[in-house]
C-alpha cells in the first residue's frame, strides 16, 4: 500500500510536468480557434485539459469527471478532492490565450487531448464539439463509426474528409453522481441487449480466434512478477489453455465516463480507442472499472451473485461455448490479463511496476471478497 502511494505520488508529479509542455503546445497552436482569455490546465478524466476558467467550464467538465462519486463514498470522494486542488492551486498554472482577429468570436472554451493526441475543442454556447484528428485517426474512427452506429446512440454528426475534422453534438446530460440505481439498471440491460445484437453480426464474420494460452502468454511477456502469474494461475490453470475465444472490434474504454444519459436515452462516446478485444470485453470493463473506482460496486457484486446470467448465457452461444456459472473468476481474470496488455501498457502507455502493484492489490482484493 506504501510503495502504491509512492508510486501515485511520483506519477502525480511527472504527469504534471508532462501535462504543462503538451498542453501548452496544443494550446498555442490552436490559439486561433479557442476563445481569448485565461485558460486552467488540469487532467481531467485522464486527459489533458485547458478550460476557460469560468462557471461553465468547470460546471461541465465536473459532470465528465470519472472521479465522480456514489453518495456512500462522499467522504472518500471529498477528502480526494481537497488534495487534488491543494496540489493544483500549489503546482498547476493557468495560461494565457491572447486575443486577435481570428478568435475574437470563437465560443470554443475548452481543449482536450486524447492519449493518441488528438485534439477536442468544446462550445458549450452551441453545444458543438470538434474533433481534430490526423489523417490515420480520422479513418479509424470513420470507419468505427460505420461499424456501430448501426448498434449504439453515437453523437457524431459530420466528418470533413478534406481537413481531417470530425463535429459532433454535445449532449445535454445527467452527472453520474445525479443517477438513481434503477437508472444502472437500466443500462446494463441496455447495454446486454445492444451487444447481443451487436455481436450475433459481427460474429458470422470471421472473427479471429485467440486460445487462452495466447492470453495468458501475451500477458506473462509484459508482466514479470511471479506473485501475479502464480496468482492467475490458480485460477486459469494449464487444462483450460486451449480454450478459444472470438475477438471482436469493441469499444475498448467502455467505462461510466464515456456513457451520457440524457434522462431518457443513453449515448456512447469517445471511440477512438476500439480495436479487438475478448467479445465480452466491454461488458466486462464496465463492471470492473465501476468496482475498482470506488463508485457503483454492485455491478460486480451482481455478476457474482448470478444477475447477469441470463445475458451471458446467450452471448456465449456466439463463441460456441457454453457460459458456466462456476467460472465466472476465470471469465473475469482472462478479461484483466488482457486489459492491462492491451489497454493498460498497450493505450495508456503505464509503469509497468505500477500496473504490477495496482493489479496484484485488485484481484487480491476481488478473489478474497468473492471467491467461496
């Protein structure tokens, strides 16, 4: 726990300075398009983000805020707060975007950079936000949008072939914080349903088919700590080596901070990072990452306690495996050993020591609560 805090601490710092020189660069050579004014600096999300210090900004982007937290974790949710703004008040600065005669009426208030460096500018005056992409993002993502606006409320509305740019609407939407636990229900039998839809198409395309042992041998490469190898390995033992698995295109970051609710529908956004993954990937990462975040644990809780059953029986007929209720700890820990070699070291691009200490403390922690 004290060598995971060392680590946080250190990673606060030099994701500081990172965040001042990128930033700051992106901001300059946007500075035609953003609004004049002072602008604040801070991650956000994971993000990197330079706002327009005012009201507004900061009313909107504390509802994309992925730090956002239940009732029951109030306490835990503030005392986090106050430390962050002590230490941005202490090492964060804000720049200055000067006024001319291309930016003199842009609404444009917020810049955000992606892990890949694209760029998002946010007008919340006309509820507009543009993606500025370069030539490779802007095809993936063209061509991730073909694949599953078809599947899933998506907020694109234009693409600009020519300059690479992609516009898209800026939904009205409820703060996770606001959300009833019927609205959680909600979705995730929204969501069940949207991929069962999604994956009995995508399935009978050919899909390419990795093994257990693929897994597990992509993720023992990346992650040398024998305690965390022994440790799956009590749990994904040699027999089921030859185990086989559908990869399908999914979204890749399927977390609560990239699902707006509107009051009555749901919207999926930021599909920049889809790419091929296990078929029960996404659905999995939004369990998972709820309960590790400290914000709706019950999402696991009822995947142990046999809610979800019903949905997962039906969409692991499309890989020709029969779901069992027995190896739920092995659907799940398959799920993290790809996480952390395709999305954690692989998009995110982090310490591999620190993953190792994070992860080793989070199954840990998920084998003894649930494990019987």
């Amino acid at each position: 726990m004290i060598e995971l805090s060392i680590k946080r601490i250190s990673l606060y710092f030099k994701s500081r300075k990172e965040l001042y020189s990128k930033i700051y660069q992106m901001i300059m050579m946007n500075r035609n398009k953003l609004k004049p004014g002072r602008y604040r600096l801070r991650y956000i999300s994971g993000k990197k983000v330079g706002y327009f210090n005012n009201k507004q900004t900061k009313s909107f982007l504390s509802r994309i805020d992925d730090t956002s937290f239940r009732d029951e974790n109030l306490i835990k949710y503030y005392s986090k707060s106050i430390l962050r703004e002590l230490l941005d008040y202490i090492f964060v600065r804000d720049m200055k975007v000067p006024i001319n005669k291309l930016n003199i009426s842009s609404n444009y208030e917020i810049i955000m950079i992606s892990r890949k460096n694209g760029i998002k500018l946010f007008d919340l005056y006309n509820r507009i936000v543009l993606n500025l992409l370069g030539k490779t993002q802007f095809k993936q993502l063209y061509e991730n949008y073909i694949l599953f606006h078809k599947y899933f409320n998506m907020t694109y509305i234009d693409f600009d072939f020519d300059n690479f740019i992609v516009k898209e609407r800026l939904i009205e939407f409820e703060s996770y914080r606001t959300w009833r636990n019927s609205t959680m229900f909600q979705l995730i039998d929204h969501i069940f349903i949207l991929y069962l839809n999604y994956i009995q198409v995508a399935s009978q395309t050919d899909p390419r088919i990795e093994t257990t042992k693929k897994i597990i041998e992509s993720f023992n490469n990346k992650i040398k700590s024998k305690q965390l190898q022994s440790l799956i390995s009590e749990y994904i033992p040699i027999k089921k080596y030859n185990d086989t698995w559908i990869q399908l295109k999914s979204h890749g970051d399927f977390a609560i901070n990239n699902i707006l609710f509107t009051g009555e529908d749901f919207f999926f956004i930021d599909w920049e990072d889809a790419d091929e993954y296990l078929f029960f990937y996404d659905i999995f990462n939004l369990l998972f990452t709820e309960y590790i975040y400290d914000r709706d644990k019950d999402l696991l809780i009822n995947f142990f306690a046999g809610r979800y059953d019903k949905y997962l029986k039906k969409l692991f007929v499309f890989n020709n495996t029969k779901f069992n209720q027995e190896l739920k700890m092995y659907y799940l820990i398959l799920f993290i050993c790809q996480r952390i070699v395709k999305f954690e070291i692989g998009k995110k691009n982090h310490c591999i020591d620190y993953v190792t200490i994070k992860y080793l403390s989070i199954m840990k922690s998920i084998i003894n609560k649930f494990e019987t």
